[in-house]
C-alpha cells in the first residue's frame, strides 16, 4: 500500500507524465485532426453548443452512472464531465442485470437557459430530465410518454411556442419499425400528445430508418435520420416547409469507398464562427460504436457532409481534416481512462453494471479504491450476470492495461481480478482456495446457453499482484501477471473479445464471493493504468 506521506507531498511520475490518454488523441497539434474523434463506445451521440462550449451525451443502456456528459471546447478535444442518471427507474428493475434494455438514443438540447435531455427506455416509454448546468444536478426523470417501442426522441420547440417531439420505433417491443412520426407536446415539453403523425414509411428504400434528430433552419424543418442499418447504413435527411410534412428526403452521407461503415446516427452543430459539423458513430465491433466528426456545409437549403470523394453527389465520411474553427486554440483532452485511485472519488470512466449498492465498494484517502468480496452471483460462470463488476469502455484499437491489487481475503472462494466482458468474456482470476491464493484464466462463449474453461491454477505466493491485458487490432486479448511490476509471466490463451448487447467490450474490475458473510473480505486497488 502506498506510504502515505509520500501521497499527500509527490504525485507519482506517471499521474504527471500525461494529463491525457496515452492510446488515442484524434488532435494531430497542427490545425488537423483524424477521426475517429473518440475511440470508444459513445454511441448514438447527441450535441448542442451553449455559447462557446459543446456539450454531448450518448446510450448507456444498463450501465450506470448512465447518461454521460462529455464537453468540449473545439468539437475534437472531449472530456467526461459527469452523469445526468445516477440510478436508473424504475429501481427494482435496474437493480438487476439487463443487458442492452435501459437507456437507449438520447437527445441532448437547452431551451430556456436550461439542458433537457430526451432518452428513451423501449420497455418503459420516453423520459425527460434536464438542469440548469451540464454537470447537474439534474432532474428525477419525467414519463413524458408511455408506450412499449418508443425510442429516438428528438425534440423542436418551434419559433411560434409550439413544442414537437420526433421518434422511431423499435420492432421488437412495437412490433411495428422502420418510420418515424412528429406528434405535439405541451409548453413544458413533459407531455407528448397522442396525435403523432407518421412522416416517413422506410420500408420501400429507407430500411430500418431510426434515430431522428429535429431541427429548424430557412423556414424549413429538418429531420436527420440514419437508415440502411447500424453497420451498413445512410445518413438521410429529411425536409419540409410544414412540422407534418410532406417531407423530401436526400441521402447525404454514406460509407462509399472509404474504411468507414455506417455512418449512423449523430448530432448538427455550428459553431460560434458559423461553420457546420456533424458528429456520428460507426460501428466497431467489439470496440463499440465510436465517435466521428465531419465536415458540412449548406447548398440549396440540403446539408453537405464529408467530402464527396467519389463525386456521386453523396458526402463520404473523412479521415483528417482541418479542425473546427471556434476562434481559438485550446489544449488536448480526452475522456479518462487510467485511474490512480490518489482522490477520495471514483473516475468518470468507470461504471457498473445495474443501480450501485452502497456496500459494492468505496474510494479512500489513502490512495487506494476497496472493493468488497460479494455474493451477487451464485456460480462463477454468471459473471455475466453480476451487477458489481466496475468497467469501462475500450479506449483504442491496441492498448494495455495493467493493475496493481492487494487481496485481503477473508473467506474460502473469495475472488478478484481483471476482466474482458462482452457477450463473450474472458478474466484473471485470483482466488482463495482453501487458504492459499491461486491465479488462473476463466473464459466464457455463448451459445445458447454458457461454456466456460479455464486454465490451470498457479500458486500466487503473495497478496499483493500486478494483472495485465494486452488488447491487439482485432480485439485479441493476451493476459500476464507479475508479482513485482517487472517480468510478467503470460497465462491462458489469447481471448478474442466480443461486443456487448449494444454496447462495446469493456475492461475492468471486479470482486466476488461464493458465501453470505457479515464480514466480506476485499481487494484494495492501488492503480488501473491504461497505455500502449
């Protein structure tokens, strides 16, 4: 453990060596940046500018603290500021375990001096929360309306003092998909009225349209919505001089030629300078869905987006481009990753997987975070469904991840480790077997049902130990272990990781227990550095 007065007088070489990531930084420092602008799984991400800052939210689904916050100042340089959804409702449901229900598309506007943002929750209905800042504290979540498949709210509050709310459908709960309706609101935008009006049926060549976005300019109103499929659709773009329609309608970016699928839903913004951009997601695999930037101008009242590469008259995704001008120069961010655990107060990278319990774990003063040994699972091969794991998304394509823990066991089968979870996962896990403490590789594939192995234990003679994982292109995991933060040794198989249900890969931590005790047993974890 950390000796203390050398805690509160030095801050260790590695906490100054970068006040950045170490893996991904899109800021070429030369005016240009290369996409994507966040390596991680920020998907169906919304923005709006306030002034001179930008702020954006994203899905969480069942992860909470949910609702993320990043800002930025250049539309490049982002970083995580806080959550506006510390629990997740209704509470006995999120609770527990529910992978890829909760929140899905939000939309993030402000109106009135104040941030509102719209989230759908597709076996619930459609909420509003807003705040007078971005950091919060931000409301308890309204039902504005209740129905099964409602998902993708945007909102427009027009110029005359009528509100409107756009939406999709999701098949699954609706069992009606692939269109998009406007229906009214009252003043306060807490109550959508039930005279939605259908504005677009993409069954005929606009295939799975979803994720609208509404906006007003020229007297027209737009509808931003992507179609064709997550990994292989569109941007469309609706418009119309009337709220209701008709609506034109004219794909304005698609893949083409370029590396990069989708491109899928995301956000207009305009700076203060005036110029157009517009912020997407592409489909990764087991990276997520991750955040681009593009280019866009205006030409006979339709927007322009990317660089049309191929002169089809359709904008194509770019890789570098000149960065946004927003009338100054401001330095490089990016959303945290590696945590030394130096602050009484968890990062904002890390998040859990259902409504955190006050008895899952704390941060400290003295430099470590405990993390208690809990019985939340009742066999090891439903690490799946454990809601205390504490994880955070794959920041870049190749990266390592290396943490120092101290094990105070207390109780036979007690157990920590390092963690690669998706709907396939793969962990170290150190493990108190009859009083002796024993590292092995646990993996798990679904298929139906799940089929874990594992690897031979090895003997870990002290409490104290350093866990590795190496992630290459392509997700593949090599894990190592060390007992002096010198010569790691390599154990199990390399591991494959896969995505979540709508959600990346994540790594991270966890701690667990085969027994009910009034006297859990914990690992104090000492730091979770990600670098190359």
């Amino acid at each position: 453990m950390k000796n203390i007065k050398i805690f509160f007088l030095v801050l260790s070489a590695f906490s100054i060596q970068h006040n950045y990531a170490q893996v991904w930084v899109p800021d070429n420092g030369d005016g240009t940046y290369t996409n994507p602008i966040i390596h991680a799984d920020y998907s169906d991400p919304d923005a709006v500018r306030v002034g001179d800052d930008f702020y954006m939210t994203a899905s969480s689904f069942n992860c909470i603290p949910g609702l993320p916050i990043l800002h930025s100042k250049d539309l490049v340089n982002w970083k995580i500021i806080g959550y506006a959804m510390t629990r997740q409702i209704p509470i006995e449901t999120f609770d527990k375990v529910q992978h890829g229900n909760g929140v899905w598309a939000p939309s993030i506007t402000f109106h009135n001096n104040e941030f509102y943002i719209y989230y759908p929750d597709p076996d619930f209905g459609i909420y509003m929360i807003k705040a007078k800042k971005a950091e919060g504290p931000w409301s308890e979540p309204v039902m504005v309306k209740a129905g099964l498949g409602l998902i993708d709210p945007s909102p427009l509050w027009d110029d005359d003092g009528k509100v409107y709310l756009v939406h999709a459908y999701a098949g699954s709960r609706a069992k009606i998909k692939s269109l998009i309706t406007v229906c009214t609101m009252n003043e306060e935008g807490t109550i959508a009225n039930n005279d939605e009006v259908m504005v677009i049926d993409g069954h005929e060549s606009e295939g799975t349209i979803e994720g609208p976005k509404f906006y007003k300019r020229n007297n027209y109103y737009y509808i931003f919505a992507p179609a064709g499929g997550v990994s292989t659709g569109w941007q469309t773009v609706l418009r119309s001089k009337n709220v209701f329609g008709p609506y034109e309608k004219k794909k304005v970016l698609e893949q083409g030629k370029t590396a990069i699928n989708g491109p899928h839903q995301g956000a207009w913004v305009q700076t203060q300078t005036g110029e157009d951009w517009f912020l997407h997601f592409q489909d990764k695999g087991a990276y997520g869905r991750i955040v681009h930037l593009q280019p866009m101008k205006w030409e006979n009242d339709w927007p322009v987006m990317g660089q049309d590469f191929d002169k089809n008259g359709i904008g194509e995704p770019v890789t570098t481009f000149k960065k946004p001008n927003v009338g100054k120069k401001y330095p490089i961010e990016t959303p945290a990753e590696s945590d030394e655990f130096n602050v009484p107060k968890l990062g904002l990278q890390w998040q859990w997987q259902a409504n955190a319990q006050v008895q899952w774990g704390f941060p400290t003063s003295l430099g470590y975070l405990n993390l208690f040994c809990l019985p939340t699972i009742k066999e090891s091969n439903k690490i799946f469904e454990a809601p205390n794991l504490l994880l955070q998304k794959f920041p870049a394509e190749e990266f390592t991840t290396t943490t120092k823990v101290t094990f105070n066991t207390r109780l036979n089968g007690e157990s920590t480790g390092l963690l690669i979870m998706g709907l396939d996962y793969s962990y170290l896990c150190l493990r108190n077997d009859n009083g002796k403490l024993y590292l092995n590789q646990k993996t798990g594939t679904f298929d139906k049902k799940i089929d874990e192995t594992e690897t031979a234990p090895v003997l870990i003679s002290n409490t104290t130990i350093y866990l590795r994982v190496k992630v290459k292109k392509g997700g593949i995991c090599s894990f190592s272990y060390s007992l002096d933060d010198k010569k790691y040794s390599p154990i199990g198989n390399d591991f494959t990781s896969k995505e979540g249900k709508w959600i990346g890969a994540k790594v991270g931590l966890f701690a667990l227990s085969e027994k009910v005790t009034n006297d859990s047993g914990n690992v104090a974890v000492d730091w979770f550095r990600i670098t190359k």
